[in-house]
C-alpha cells in the first residue's frame, strides 16, 4: 500500500515539473515573438493650425522723464488723453537754468568783443607791416595768436550759451508721437529731478494704442513654416466667442537661446480701441507642413523621459529608431530620423518592446 502511495506521490511530482517546464518554454516564446500591427512610412507634408499664448503691446511706448531738474508749471493731459505728435503735454519752469542761460550769453558777448578787438589790431598791423621795418615780425606774431586766441575763446563760450538754450527747450515737454497717455505721475507745482530712472516713477506715460502689436514667441521647430504677411486669426480672453485677424508683420529671424523661440509679430489695427495693450491672446497660425517630413500615427512615436523614438521592423526584428517630430493633425504626426518612405514600424509603439526583438505582422 505504501509503494502504491509513493509512486502516485512521484507521478504527480513528475506531471507538475513537466507542466511548469512547458508554460516556461511557452512565456518565453511570448515574450520574444510578439504579434504587431505594422504601418509603412509616408513622405508627406502635414498641414495643421498651432494654437500659441501672445500679448498685445502698444505699437509705440515711452515712458516721458525730465531732462532738466524744476518744478511743474502746468500740465495740459491726463489718463486717456489722445495727444498728437509735437503737442505740448507740459511745462516746467527752472529759475536757475534761465540765470545760468543770461550769464552764459553774456560771457559770449564778451569773449567776442574780445575777438573783435585782437581782429582789428592784427589788421592794422598787418596793413602798417606793408611797409617795410614798420612792425617786427614777432609782433605780429603775437597779434596773430591772440586774434586766434580769441576767436577760440569766443566759440567757446557761444557752445555754452547755446547749449544752455537748448536746455531751456527742456522746460516744455511735447509728444513724441501720436498716442494716449496711459499714466500720470505728477501735478502742478511738483518738484522733478533728474535721477537714477529705475528708481523713479515717469512724469507720463504714452502709448500708441491705435494699432499693436501681437507678439508671439514660435518654437524652433515651426518657426521656419511662417512667412511675412501670411495670414493669422487670433482670439482674446476678454472676448470669448470673437475672432480677429491680421498678417505677419515682421520676424526676429533669431531664436532666443534660452527658449529656442523666435518672436513674431503682428499689427492689429485697433481703430475702435475695442482691443487693449496688454491683454493675453491666442493665435492660430496655418502650419504648411515640412516637405521633407515623413507621417507615422501619433502612437507610432513612444516618448520617454529621454528621448523620441519609433520601433522599426526590418528582417522581422525590432530596431528602435531616435525622431524629431514636427506638425500634429488627425492622429498624424510628422517625424524626421534615420528612416525613409516604406519602412515598416510598429503602429502603436510601446516602452515594452525592446531592442532586437522578434516581430510576427497581424
């Protein structure tokens, strides 16, 4: 009874070991011939839309600092003024400029009588040195230099009246364009002073807010596909629902290093001021597509915390191939590599499948 026992004990023993074997044998073949669905390269440009975060900007912006130190005398504009170019915004008035303009004029009134004077001299003797031993030759020497001593000192003192004329010219603060002031920092009477402009609030600020400027910043990878005046529609928070248009104005044709961008920009007429500098917009640029792009399904391409890559089939094996992939439409993507129109890769690639792998087509 016992020997019964033990050989039911060994042939259970030996059934279970030979099943184990046969499931290994069978995972193992799993793991290294897998069944896949197979897409075949295209070349094709893809055309799509790319939808980008911009910022509306004033078309022209300056911020209006004194060039002289004095006290406000008037102020003729506000916030929301509309100004023209050339018009006066405001006045100042600078006592000590204006004593410092009569003393310089008055120092060039002397220096040139000075001049005149040394002039003259030096033509009276060099009309008496016509006659022969009337007048040494140093003394007219001497004459001669101060005459040009003179008239040096004359310029001189007329570049600093004039120069402290033009500073008179700062007094009266004009536009310098046409725009509307968007910030007011200051009131009659108040004291401005020339100084460090990082730590100081301007006098005024004026924008040119007619027309903006839409500027967007482009990935390297698209930036090539835009050209100049092509057309764009963009949209704005403030509005939901309404759509604008304009062309491309004009292009860095420069990438920022730290961003790998290139900022674009768009003018946007804005007759109506329903548009405001500094809103956040969202632009929608028409993308032709690469020439030489090729066009896999977006789940051909596997993205891992490394790299880009499709899963190559050739001889029934599998080759993990390093892409850069471009343009996105309708589940395609554009992808540029080691490959070529008719390669076979695996159309939903995954981080599973590993190099060298045995491939069977479904």
């Amino acid at each position: 009874m016992k020997k019964i026992i033990l050989i039911t004990i060994c042939f259970a023993t030996v059934c279970l070991v030979s099943c184990s074997h046969e499931q290994s044998i069978s995972t193992e073949n799993k793991a290294v011939e897998g069944n896949y669905s197979l897409f075949k390269i295209k070349e094709q440009s893809l055309e799509t839309t790319l939808r980008l975060p911009a910022q509306l900007n004033p078309y022209e912006e300056v911020a209006i600092y004194p060039r002289i130190t004095g006290y406000v005398k008037s102020i003729s504009v506000d916030i929301g003024t509309e100004v023209k170019q050339g018009e006066t915004l405001m006045e100042l008035e600078a006592p000590d400029v204006e004593q410092n303009t009569i003393v310089a004029h008055e120092k060039y009134i002397k220096a040139q009588s000075a001049y005149n004077a040394s002039r003259d001299g030096y033509s009276r003797l060099l009309k008496t040195a016509e006659t022969k031993g009337a007048v040494s030759q140093g003394d007219l020497q001497a004459a001669q230099s101060k005459m040009q001593s003179d008239s040096a000192m004359s310029n001189s003192e007329k570049a600093g009246w004039m120069a402290m004329e033009s500073m008179k010219n700062y007094l009266v603060v004009k536009a310098p364009f046409a725009g509307t002031i968007t910030q007011r920092n200051i009131d009659p009477g108040a004291l401005v002073v020339v100084g460090n402009k990082n730590e100081m609030k301007p006098m005024l600020q004026l924008q040119e807010i007619s027309k903006l400027r839409l500027q967007v910043s482009v990935p390297e990878t698209f930036a090539t596909q835009l050209q100049n005046n092509q057309k764009i529609l963009f949209t704005v928070e403030a509005m939901p629902g309404k759509t604008f248009n304009g062309v491309i104005s004009r292009k860095a044709n420069s990438l920022d290093p730290k961003f790998r961008s290139e900022v674009v920009e768009v003018d946007v007429t804005n007759t109506d001021n329903i548009l405001m500098a500094g809103m956040y917009a969202e632009v929608l640029l028409p993308l032709n597509g690469h020439t030489n792009a090729c066009i896999v399904p977006q789940s051909a391409v596997v993205t891992s915390t490394e790299k880009k890559y499709i899963i190559k089939v050739e001889n029934n094996k599998t080759m993990l191939v390093n892409v850069v992939t471009g343009n996105e439409n309708k589940g395609m993507i554009e992808i540029f590599g080691d490959i070529k129109t008719g390669d076979s890769i695996i159309e939903k690639g995954s981080e599973d499948t590993k190099q060298n792998e045995a491939v069977k087509e479904e």
